[in-house]
C-alpha cells in the first residue's frame, strides 16, 4: 500500500505543480502581460487546465482511489494520509460528475456573459444582459443534476465553495443575523453622523505604498515568500507555499483603497504561507474554504486593521507620512474609518452593512435555483430587497444587480462565503482573545507575533485538512455562530456612534 | 489526411501552449519571484518538461507521424504543412532516441556541476570542477551514441543547436577567418590607442534606462507585444509571438552594458516578433538556429548600433541626457564604442576579437570529443591558445577556462553559433545594402522601419521552416561565407585605427 501512496503523492503533486503554474500565469495576467498577450495566455491556461484535468479524472487514476479507500480507513482519521486520500475521493468524485463537453461549454458561454455583464454595466442594460444570465442558469440547474439529489439543490453549489456547508445551514445563520443588522444600521442613523472628508484628499501614491509595506511587515508577511505589486483588481496568488504574492491598488486621493486593501489581501497571503511544509504539492496545501479563507483576511483588515489599538500605534506614522493629516484627531480618523452608511455597492460596504449585501444576493439566489424567481424580474426584486434591508433604492441597474461579476462567471453559491467569513474572524477572535489577554496591548505596541503564531498553528499549518465546519468547532468548540460577530458590531459601533 | 494534419496541430499547439507557459516561469524566476521560490519552481518547471517530453515522444504520436509522411511528400516542400511534419519527425526522432533515464540523470549531474562551476570560479579552483566536467563529457559521449554514426561524433552535438551543420563545414569557415582576424588585431595593436575612459563614468541609471527605451522603439520593438525589465543576466523570452519580453542590466558607472546589452536583446525579441502568426502555436514559430538567432541580436547590437550613421543621429540626444558626454566629440565617442582590446572575457569582448574566443573554444570541444585533449590538460591547452590567438594569458582559471557556464550545463556545441551569428549578420547586412540602397542615410534619420520590414519578410515571418543553411542561401545566394564579416571589420578599423 506504500507503493500506491507514493503513486498517489506523486499524482498529486504533478496536479499541484500544474496549479502552480497556472497561478503564475493569471498572476502574471493581471500585473506585467503585455497587451496583446491575452490570446496566447488563455489558451496556455487552458491547455494546462485540460491537461490536470485529464490526469485528475483518469481511470487509473480512480482505479488507485478505489484500492487506497480501505488503507485511509485503516489509518488516524485527521493524519495527513487520511486526509489526502478523503479529499482526493472528493476532488476525482466532483471531477468526474461533470462531463468534459460541459466544462467547454460553460467555459464559452461565461467568456460571452463575462464580456457581456462588463458592457451592459457600462451601459446600466440589464435587458442585453439578461439572455446571458438565463443561459447560465440554465447552466447551473444542469450541474446540480449530474451530482446526487440533496437536501437542497442549492447544496451542490454551496459545497463548491464551503465544503459540507448546507442551504439551512447558511439560512438559519442569516435569519438569525439579519434583523439584528438592519435593527443596527438604523439605531446608528438615527445618530449625529461621522465625518470621514479627510480620507477623501490627494495622498502620495508613493507614501502610501511605503505605508502599506510597513504594515504588513508588522504583520508578518514573508517577503521571501512573497511579494507586492500592482493591480486593477487586489488579489493573492499562491504558487506554493513559499510564493504567496500579494497586489494592491493605490488611489491618489483616497486612502481607504490601499490601506485596507492591503492588509485584507496580507491576511488572505499569511493564510497560504502558514501551511504546514509537509503538505507541499499536496491537495491539502490550500485554505479549507473561501469561508475560512475570507475569515483570515477580514480578520486583519478589520478586527486588526480598523480597530483602535492598531491606531494607537500606527496613526501617528500615518501622520508622519502624511502632514495632512496632522489636524486631524487620532478620535477622528478612527471614527472616519469606521464610518457607516448604507450604500450601494458590495465591495464599498462597511463593516455594519456589509452582510446584509451578502443575504440579499443569498436569496436572490435560492430563489432563482428553486425556480421561484425569474431572471426578468431580478432587477426589481434587487432593488426591493435594498431598500429593504439598507434603505436605499439604485439609481440604475449598473449601480444594482449588474454590479458584481460573479454571476456571469457562473459563480451560484459563492456569496455566502464572504459573509460566513465576516462572522467566523469575529468567533476566532473572540477565542484568541481569550487565551491572549493581552492582544490589545501588544497590537497597541505594534506586535503581531503572537497573534500571527495562534493562527499559523490552530489554522494555517492545517491548510484543508479540515472542512470548514470542524475546523471552527475543533478551534471553538462550537460550529459557525453569528453571536460573536453581533456581540462586536454593536460593542464596536456603540462607542463610536454612543448608541 | 485532413484529420491527422488536424490532429498534428493539436498536440503542437499543446506543446508550443507548455512550451509557453515554460517561458513565464523562466522570465518570473529571473526577474520576480521571490527568493524562497526557488525549489517549487524547479519541480513546476520539471513536471511541465516531462508533461511535454511524454506527449511529444509518446508512440501515438510516432504513428500519426509515420501516417503523414507520405502526405508531407505530396505537398509543396517549403509549404507550411510540410515544414511541420518534417521539424515534427526531427523532434520526435530526436526526443526519442535519448531514454528517459538519461535525461533525469543528465539534469541530475548538471545541476550538481553547475553550482559547483560558480563555486569553483569564485576560488578559481578547476581541480573541483574537474570531476564534474568528465562526468559530464562521459554524458555528452553516451549521448552522442544514441544516435547514428556522423561524420563527425561532433556533428550530433553541433545538430542541436545550428541544425544541419557539419564539423568540417564549421571548421572550413574558422580556419579561413581565423588568420585574418589575428592578423588584424595585430595591425590595430600597432597603431595609437583609443580612449574609452569616458564610458566608464557614473551615469543615471534611469536616464539610461530611458535612453534604451528610445532607441528599441525606434528600432520597432513591438511594446504591445513585449515589455522590458531589469535581470542580472539579460535575455529574450518569448512565451507566444505575441509576447517576447527582454530583459537588460544598467551598470552605475558604465554605458555599454545597458547600451548594447538592450540593442542586442531587441534583436533577438524583434525575430520573435515578427514570427508570422499563421505559425503560432505550431512547431515553427521558432527562430531558424541559434545562429541566425543571433545574427539578429547582433545586426542590431553592431551592424546598427555601434555604426557611424546611427550615433549620428542619438549622441546629441545622449548628449542631451548625459551632459558629462558633451565634452567628448562623436568622432571620440564613436572610437570609444568601437575599441579594440584583446582581453580574457568573451562575453566582454570587442565585435575585432570576439570570434577568437569562440574558436578556441570549439577547438577545444573537438579535441576533447575526439579524445585527443584531456579535462585535466584542460587550463593549459586554453592559456596556450588565449596567447596564439589573443596575446593574453589568464592570470588564473577564473578569468580563464572556468568562465563560461555552458560547459557545466552539457552545452556542448554551442558555442559556434555565437560565431556564425556574426557572420551570418554581416552576409545579411551586405545583401540588405543591396536591397535598400541608401540605409546608411536612413539610419543616420533614426529610421529604421525599411530595416525591420527587410528582415520580417526575409528572415522573421518564416519562423523555423528553412534550415539554417537552406534559408542563407535562399537569401544571399550563398552559404554562411565569412569573406563579408572579414571585410566589414577590415573596413570599420581600417577608418577607425587609420590602418
């Protein structure tokens, strides 16, 4: 049996070097390509895409799953051998559920929508868009029947994201959530409002890229295992655990975009870099879900990055950089950058606001997957829901329903994980507090070590050994709980805004 | 017949799209990776090269090649198709008459002994080196025994790398210019000296680099289609015709390594370029031969950019960027670019001297191919040479026989091909002067589109389809002839040196 796991490992790895490869390639896309290399580097991404997924679905392939199922029962549930062998069933399972033909089409007909949903945002035109949508949909309802009947059909798509998480589930997470947040949102309207102009003012480009580098230095990001550049788009790309790169966007006159976008991005990098080295090539060399993974880089853009021990330390640098600045009150830049208004667009949202963004979407979704919500009449069920839950109404469709990419790209079920991602950094939080009391303190003398070393071991160093919900009950003793997450909102904004 | 040609066409584009991707992760190691990325990059690389080794020398593929022989004889030779199937066939027979094995334990032993050719150069030790270089002649010995018997055991290595090239051939044209050549070094090494010192001054490194930028995309290097960076050895990356990137290194307080070193690269990434795009993704979307590579680079690095006409059209504008030049005349400036010195390093050697280098070392591959020279005689029989043909005698082996590392990575045959580049550029240059009478005048407008054009059309579109013999002759009517190189340099000192 040896002798398969090494074949196993072996197979993996080539998989993960390919992956590797290809995170190359899209990060390379998105930062240094010259223009007229779009062409070439699709079809090599997509060459080396078609090349893993021949090797992943290929019946010898299955064939060694099959023999190596009775030698994981025989070993320790959680050890790394067991492990690699539940998730590389899992993988090959979903691979093969899904006939190649399929995967082409989809792929074509997102690269239209994707194109489309770009131009008729531009042009605030849902009705051009809506044909594209109404094919992917249909889309989507075919690859939830190539999979086994669930509880929900929304399931399939949910379990693409956040492994083993249901539709209830995340249903009875939010309903419990919701009316506390909208409940929130407008006890603090109803409050003398916080002035944040002095975020909006030219800030030197340079200055606040050397800011943003100071900081999640602090943090611990490896710049030997990483790196920092520019992009449209911040995102992080893994390579392998020792190449976690990070880019960012600079704004010339708001501060927000790099300072936050910075340290939301080092949190999700940190995550990568921290797997243990003995996964390496592995499938488990990866975050357990986009739901943890969020949770790691909203924890140190927020609970970290927005909090006031963070501040206590940091503003006064800012300062420095940025004369600006001077007259305005450590109180106050704290208050600005904690400001909460109910807007319209997702990515803008604040931290009080942000998930209610999040369940909107969420029942749009399992509306139209139950068949109860027709894409003609999304726009206005969108913009109900807004006015509902935030109290604003958009001014059009591109302000509205066109404003996410997502869909277009096919991407049903994916929403919720920011959300869950919210509510789990503020559950780990609570327990890391727990057993470093004096967190506080040392985020207020700018140390991050420690923090840093709790993560790595009670997260990163699993990588997805563990689905999403028995990583958080192994850490907290219980399964995703929005309590903590409200507990800090209303602690948090009740100070601010002296509820 | 349709259906195999279009299956032909999908494996190479399979291969040309890894051979690609390759590239990306090549130019990122070299430019942007960060230092701990080393080690996965090696195994993504690896495991891409033995993806394509697999499908490139897999039986299948052997028959459909079997299958379209006789369809390549039906066709016009020189037609797209046929080129095809002919460099497909070579590839494949290449490929697959050197076992797996081989090539692991190959890439195993040049490894080892290229970390140890930059140890062992730092402490100018050969001793050290010596194991790995006889290990690696009893390699480069089996390797040539996978194949069927030349007329010269030299003639397989020489194969790799300027197709179609014979020993004698490539001794016939050095034993012709060698005398020549030293003759003329000694005629310039009797008259008065040039002075140079003034290149050797602090200059900005970003006006350097700006200056660079000016020149190439005069020259027509396509920034649509490639983009420049800063690497500690330049080089040409092209991972599609759409995308071919250099790279150039700015010395603080020396011109010419900037200056050159990004003329030189915009030559090869210019042949790239001007691929024609029906060869995309094809098997001849490659340059002819290494050598007709580099009589790219070098037309623009010397038959372009250390001419009289061209500095008569950039000194006053690199003049104008460095005012510490506007002491010293054109005249001066010129003669300073252009100065001979005899000197231990190849790759810093003047256009007059450069070929001594190269004959050396071919000189020496042969005798140790042939058996007639020893590893251990090695230091000696190359200082012996450096003083017959240079006039100068290393000081040690670091400045002598340890300084190149093509050895170290199983490089042999190689060499020649820097040589016949600068033949080849000359032939080319005279053939080019025919045809576009008054270049000359052209160049001294800083025009150089009519230059470009020539090249694309007679050289660039054909990609790999002619070898390199067959495609100097279709050019010039001759074979690779060194009387235009040796007329060119006799001309160019003669008005420099007042021979």
């Amino acid at each position: 049996m040896q002798e398969k796991m090494k074949q196993l490992k072996e197979t993996l790895a080539t998989l993960a070097d390919i992956g590797g490869a290809l995170a190359i390639l899209g990060w390379d896309q998105q930062t240094y390509m010259p223009s007229m290399g779009a062409e070439s580097r699709g079809q090599q991404s997509g060459t080396l895409g078609r090349l893993a997924h021949e090797i992943g679905t290929s019946p010898d392939f299955g064939k060694l799953l099959d023999e190596l199922k009775p030698y994981a029962a025989s070993l320790d549930p959680d050890s790394d051998d067991a492990r690699m062998i539940k998730f590389a069933i899992r993988d090959y399972e979903q691979a093969t559920r899904v006939p190649a033909e399929f995967v082409v089409e989809q792929a074509e007909v997102t690269a239209l929508a994707n194109q489309a949903c770009a131009e008729q945002r531009a042009k605030s035109d849902f009705a051009h868009f809506r044909p594209h949508l109404e094919k992917i949909i249909e889309l989507t309802h075919r690859f939830i029947g190539f999979f086994p009947p669930a509880d929900h059909p929304y399931d399939t798509l949910l379990d693409n994201f956040e492994p083993e998480m249901k539709t209830a589930d995340v249903k009875a997470i939010f309903t419990a959530l919701r009316p506390q947040q909208v409940e929130l949102i407008k006890a603090i309207a109803g409050k003398s409002q916080v002035d944040d102009s002095f975020l909006h003012q030219p800030f030197d480009e340079q200055k606040q890229w050397d800011f943003g580098v100071e900081v999640i230095t602090a943090f611990g990001y490896d710049w030997q295992r990483g790196r920092q550049d520019k992009s449209p788009h911040p995102f992080t790309n893994g390579s392998s655990i020792n190449d976690v790169r990070i880019t960012t966007r600079v704004a010339p006159d708001f501060l927000n975009s790099m300072l936050f976008g910075t340290m939301h991005e080092t949190g999700h990098a940190m995550y990568g870099q921290g797997h243990g080295i003995n996964l390496e090539r592995t499938n488990l060399a990866n975050g357990a879900s986009l739901g943890v993974h969020e949770s790691q880089s909203r924890m140190w853009e927020n609970l970290v990055g927005r909090s006031l021990p963070f501040w206590q330390h940091f503003y006064p640098r800012l300062q420095k950089q940025f004369p600006q600045l001077k007259g305005v009150s450590l109180d106050k830049f704290y208050k600005g950058i904690n400001k909460v208004q109910p807007s319209l667009i997702r990515v803008e949202a604040d931290e009080a606001t942000y998930n209610l963004h999040i369940m909107l979407r969420l029942e749009i979704e399992i509306a139209i997957i139950e068949g109860k919500l027709a894409v003609k009449d999304l726009p206005e069920a969108w913009n109900a829901k807004m006015q509902e839950y935030l109290g604003v109404t958009p001014p059009d469709d591109a302000k509205g329903v066109l404003q996410d990419i997502h869909w277009s790209w096919g991407l049903f079920g994916y929403f919720s994980t920011y959300a869950l991602g919210n509510l789990i950094s503020a559950q780990l939080w609570e327990k890391i507090n727990q057993e470093i009391p004096d967190l506080p303190e040392q985020i207020r003398q700018g140390k991050f070590d420690a923090l840093l070393a709790w993560l790595r071991t009670n997260i990163h160093v699993h990588g997805r050994k563990f689905m999403p919900q028995e990583l958080v009950q192994k850490i907290t003793g219980s399964k995703i709980d929005p309590a903590p997450y409200m507990h800090y909102l209303k602690k948090k904004y009740s100070e601010i805004y002296g509820l």
